[in-house]
C-alpha cells in the first residue's frame, strides 16, 4: 500500500510520533531535512555530472526516471518553466530556451532510508527561502546540510529572525552559528537582494509554507513567491510548494511553481491532482525515521495510490478449459447513426482486454451500418418501437453492460438508459451520454438494481452535481466523494491522476498516464477495458486495474514514441494484452 494524507491527518501522524511514541519533533525535523538534503544532493550531483560527462542516476525500479535524468543535459545554471518571463539577463537566453522545450512528465519517487550519497563536495549555488514556521525550519535544516556538503549556500528569512521559534528556531541558531549566510527579509523589506542571489542561482530551495496552510497567500510573501517564480534557477519545494492546498491541491493565492517537491513521510493528497501536479513537478517521498504501520493505524490515510503489483496479482493465469462465455460475455450499449465509432472502440476495448464475446447493442437503424465494420464483435438491434423487449433480450446472459459512449440523448435514448442503467441487475459501466441522461436527477442512481461504475470526465460530473468543470477540478477529491454519496456507485473520475472512489468510502488514484491520452476515444476504450476486466473481478479491482493499464498504455505509447501527442484511442486497445501479459509476470511494463 502507497498511502495518501490529508492535511489533518499528517498534522496527526507529526503530534502521534511526538507526544504517543516520544520522538522529539526536532528530531522529525531533522529526518525531514536531511532526506530533502540528499535529494537534492543527487539532483546536484546529476547536473554535475552532465557537465562532466559521468553517468546520471537513474530512475527507482518500476518507475519514471527522475527529473534529475535530464537535468544533467541542461547547461549549468539550472533551469524551470516557460512561461511570460522576461528575457532573462546576462545572455542566459539559451537556457531559458532549453527550459521551456523541457518534457515535464511528474513522476513519484519513494526514496529509501537514510538517504542517497552524493559525491562532496557539491557544486552548486544554492539559495534557500525560509518562512517563520515549521517549514522555514527544515528549510534550515536543508541549508545546514549542504553547506556541510561543499554547497555555496545563502538562506533568506521571509519574516523577522525573532519570529522564528521553537524546533524551526533551534534550526536557525544551528545553521547561523555555524557559520550560514542569512539575509532578513521583513515585510517592507526591498525584495532585490534576493533577486540577485537568484540570478546566480543553481537552485533555490522553497521552505516558505508546508502542508499546515488554509489562508490565501498575499502582500509581502505573495511578492516573494512572485520573485521565486519569475527565476531562471531550479526551483525545489519542501513538502508541497508554497501556496498549495494540501488537501484539494489548489492554489491559495500566490503559490510557488516547483521543478522538483521533497514531500515528508507521505504523500500529500493536493499533490496528486492535475493542478497539483503541474505545481509541484517531480515529487520525492523521504521518511521521518519513524515506523509507519502503528502510526498509520491510528491516523488513517484519505486515498491509496494503485500499485502495478496490485493490479498484476488481480490478473490470474486462466484454465486451459476456459470457453468464451467464462472469458466474459459483455454487452456494448452504444452508437447511433453518426456516431458508431465510440461503439466500435469501446466494444473492441472490451476483447482485447480479455472478455470472450461482446456484442454491441445499438439502435436498429444503425446496426447495417455496424455489420459492415465488425469481424469478431456481434450486433443486435434496439427497436424503437419496443424498447425495454428488445433491451431485455440482449441483456439475457451478459455478465456486464457498458453503457453510454455515442447512443445520443434524445428521448428513445433517455428510455434505454433508465432502462438499463435503472432496471437491470448486472455491473454496468456507464458513460458518456449515458451519464448525461441523470443530469438534474443524479440521485435516481442511488436506486439502481445491480452495481454501477461511473465514468465521468470533469464536465459529466460537473453537470451531474450541478456546477461548472472548473468547480469539480478545484476540489476533485470533495466533488467525487460527494457523487459517491449522491450515486452510491463506484465514481471514477477521469483526467490527470484520475481518482476512483468507492461506497465504503475507501479512495484510489493513478498516477500513471501522460498528455497522449487526451484523445478522442480514449474515455470509450476504457469504459470497455472496465467492463470486460469486471467480468472476473470485483468492481472496484475491475475499475482500478482497468485505469491503471490504461494510463501505461499512454506510457509505453510515449516511451516508444517520444510523444506527448498523437496517440490514435485504438492504439491503446492495441497494447492492452501485453500490458496484461507483464503486469501478470510482475513485470515493469516501461522496462520490457
């Protein structure tokens, strides 16, 4: 398990370790510190590399390499985002050139304890920005650390020194009286200084907020944050970026835009969505030196991370005397004239991960045009003249029913959905314009005989909870737990880190997948995928394998490609049995 915290937990998780197992919270602190040190000391120690020559480091087992990979091509002086920057000075405009072509591809690293050893001493300019608080205080912790490690180190202290206390102060004094360079920065203080040291930056090291912040950031250390970003150097953050909600991982006014987030102990739930993610960039896992297991017993965790190995022991070896009805009989309830291929994809989705037989149930005057493309998928018609009679005979041994992709939304189709969707007491999968038929009656589906997967995308479950795409995306967590309650179905939430929440109030995120699956189709092959996978899994297993092969489908696209784009939704049906094939050998389906 690959746990995920809430704010409020991991303000448990910190108080539970101190006062309950007696670790003293300087201690912690160091731990946080000295985990986010040798992060940064590999990082340092790649772009070194890359200048000399020698080998960069590469990515933990099963995962993408990480952003240290090819920082080491970059030239020396760091490197962060595009974006309306002005031209930067000193003729670094090469540089600033190679960031913005930059791929940014936000992989998860869990770094193991006690860390990761970097040659010393280190060669880097590095500037550290430290707040009053607990985060300012593993700030100083970083900045002690690679100063001890050969760093050219200069801390700034957004607040007055005398504001700084407890664990953060005994931190301070440490770094100052050994002998650190710090410059105050108070309110009203003039921001230039710190300007440029940042010019002749390798990395600036954000430690402004961490996780405990719930107020917009704004005046003197929104004008801060506004200096870290408009940098040219590498931008680390320190448990999340500065100015993120660590919960629904949206921006709380300014808010830092990190290259690479050292996050302690646990991942951070606001770090895992869209708008988290680009923020944040490549997040690090360090621990605090404390076992997990009794802790996590007593604080719980929000969500779980879908693990490959997880899915992989889901997807068990058939006997050699399975027949095509035990592989799974689904049914595709799809298509209409103008729109047969959201019928085709998700159909073919459904083989070739693995269902025996699928046949795609459409309306009668669509089904000659379906024949006519179709070799190994089935077709029977929907009369509209008799509806429910026809729906019923289709529906007569099926094993699950995926519902929705291209059927249309007049008033024939609004019968077959409650029809179905209502009526029938099997696992449907239901997408697309099935989803938008319970538009202003979402609550109908907490009455469905049988189990029910929904898929919606941000703009379904917006419609569905009555508020705009934008909304659900500000708060994906909150919006899919309240569908969940609304619908008593499994919600899937699609989009980057796509979310899968369950009944039992249990939650699941992805973290695999890249910008190729933003394709037409792509939503339609997985509501296949799923329900294919559900005729031998249990729902939520079926939903969380289904998402997560889907994801590395994109990945292994892009890894034989070089792509982030052009990606046709077929391909990735295409790739799904050899996904298959390696997650059930406990494979890494990146490596093979």
């Amino acid at each position: 398990m690959i746990p995920v915290l809430s704010r409020a937990q991991m303000r448990a998780y910190d108080k539970h370790a101190i006062h309950q197992c007696h670790v003293p919270g300087v201690v912690l602190m160091e731990n946080a510190g000295r985990g986010a040190a040798d992060v940064i000391s590999v990082i340092i120690e790649a772009r070194t590399a890359g200048r000399t020559g020698a080998p960069a480091l590469p990515g933990a087992p099963g995962q993408a390499p990480p952003r240290a990979l090819w920082l080491a091509t970059l030239p020396s002086g760091g490197g962060r985002r595009s974006g309306s920057v002005p031209p930067p000075p000193n003729g670094r405009r090469d540089a600033e050139d190679a960031r913005a072509a930059r791929v940014r591809a936000f992989p998860v690293r869990h770094v193991p304890s006690p860390g990761q050893p970097a040659t010393y001493p280190l060669s880097a300019r590095v500037v550290v920005v430290c707040g009053a608080g607990n985060n300012g205080g593993d700030g100083f912790v970083v900045a002690r650390h690679l100063l001890a490690r050969g760093a050219e180190v200069q801390v700034f202290l957004a607040a007055p020194s005398e504001k700084v206390t407890g664990d953060s102060r005994i931190n301070h004094d440490a770094y100052v009286d050994l002998g650190g360079a710090l410059t105050e920065l108070p309110p009203g203080a003039s921001l230039a200084p710190l300007e440029a040291a940042l010019a002749e930056a390798d990395l600036v090291v954000d430690a402004l907020f961490g996780t405990g912040l719930d107020r917009p950031i704004e005046g003197h250390l929104a004008d801060v944050i506004g200096v870290l970003n408009t940098a040219t150097c590498l931008c680390i953050a320190l448990d999340v970026p500065s100015g993120l909600d660590a919960d629904s991982g949206a921006p709380l006014g300014a808010a830092v835009q990190a290259d690479e987030t050292v996050t302690f102990g646990h991942l951070k739930i606001g770090l895992l969505t869209p708008e988290g993610a680009r923020l944040a960039g490549n997040v690090h896992v360090v621990d605090l030196g404390v076992p997990d297991g009794p802790i996590l017993a007593q604080v719980g965790h929000v969500a779980e991370v879908i693990r490959k190995e997880t899915v992989g022991a889901h997807l068990r070896p058939r006997e050699a005397s399975v027949y095509k009805h035990q592989a799974g009989n689904v049914l595709v309830i799809a298509g209409s004239s103008g729109k047969l291929g959201a019928a085709l994809l998700t159909a073919r989705a459904a083989m070739r991960t693995g269902a025996g037989l699928v046949t795609i149930c459409t309306w009668a005057d669509a089904v000659p045009a379906m024949e006519s493309r179709v070799v190994e998928l089935m077709t029977t018609p929907i009369d509209p003249a008799r509806i429910e009679a026809s729906l019923d005979a289709a529906l007569a041994g099926r094993r699950a029913v995926a519902i929705g992709p291209g059927l249309g939304l007049d008033d024939r189709a609004r019968a077959a959905v409650d029809h179905v969707v209502l009526g029938w007491d099997g696992l449907k999968v239901v997408d697309a314009d099935a989803l938008t038929h319970f538009v202003g009656r979402a609550e109908a589906l907490a009455t469905a005989r049988g189990r029910l997967i929904l898929t919606p995308h941000s703009g379904e479950l917006g419609r569905l909870l009555g508020r705009s795409a934008r909304a659900i995306e500000a708060d994906r967590f909150g919006a899919v737990r309240e569908a969940v309650a609304l619908t008593r179905a499994i919600v899937l939430l699609k989009g980057a880190r796509t979310v899968i929440a369950l009944p039992d109030g249990r939650m699941f995120i992805c973290m695999a997948g890249n910008p190729a699956l933003a394709t037409a189709g792509s939503g339609d092959v997985l509501t296949g995928m799923i329900a294919a996978l559900s005729c031998s899994m249990d729902p939520s297993a079926a939903a969380s394998a289904g998402v997560l092969i889907h994801a590395l489908a994109g990945d292994v696209w892009r890894a034989r490609t070089g792509s982030d784009r052009g990606l046709l939704a077929s391909e990735i049906a295409e790739l799904v049995p050899g996904l298959i094939a390696s997650l059930a050998a406990g494979e890494d389906p990146l490596s093979v």
